[in-house]
C-alpha cells in the first residue's frame, strides 16, 4: 500500500467515524423533548458506563466475592458522596485487606 493510498484509508475512516457523531448534533440541537425522554436520556451514560465496568469488577482479582465486596463498598462509599479519590482508595484498600486474609 503506498503512503498516498493509506492517507486516503485514514481519511476516509476518519470521515466514516466523524459522521455519525456530527450529524445528531447538528440535526437534533433544536429538538424539544418530553421531560420523561430528558430523563431517560440522561440516565444513558452511567447505565452504559456500569455495563462496561461490572463485569471487569468481578474478574479483576480472580475472586468473585473479593471482587464483588471492592465494588459493593465502592458503591456504598458512592451513594454517600465520598470524593473519588476516597472511594477508589478505600475500595482498592478493601480488596486488597480481604486478598490477605483469605490468601
């Protein structure tokens, strides 16, 4: 493949990438939506973000349980509105604590 050919790969890839992310922008910026489909749509993010991050929860130890006790108290710290900072630290801390003790 000549580098001309492959520039036009990429730029082609780039415009195939670029367009479906545009044009909801430009064609839905003046839609008045229900207050139901606001919510809807504003709830998308985190579902999307915790279908991602729950099954790398459960396998990043090789211990379900442990696993699944880091996330639960990550959770909890979370509803409590701890800063990020600390329920990463603690739920790391947590994890860590029941890996010793049942090693």
């Amino acid at each position: 493949m000549s580098q001309t050919e492959l520039l036009v790969a990429v730029a082609g890839m780039a415009l195939v990438t670029y367009i479906p992310r545009m044009l909801p922008m430009v064609t839905l910026t003046d839609l008045d939506l229900s207050p139901f489909w606001r919510r809807f749509l504003h709830y998308i993010p985190a579902a999307a973000l915790s279908a991602l991050l729950f099954p790398g929860i459960l396998e990043a130890t090789g211990s379900p349980p442990v696993a699944a006790a880091g996330g639960i108290s990550a959770l909890i710290l979370a509803l409590k509105n701890f800063g990020l900072l600390a329920v990463v630290l603690i739920s790391i801390l947590t994890v860590f604590s029941l890996q010793m003790l049942f090693l």
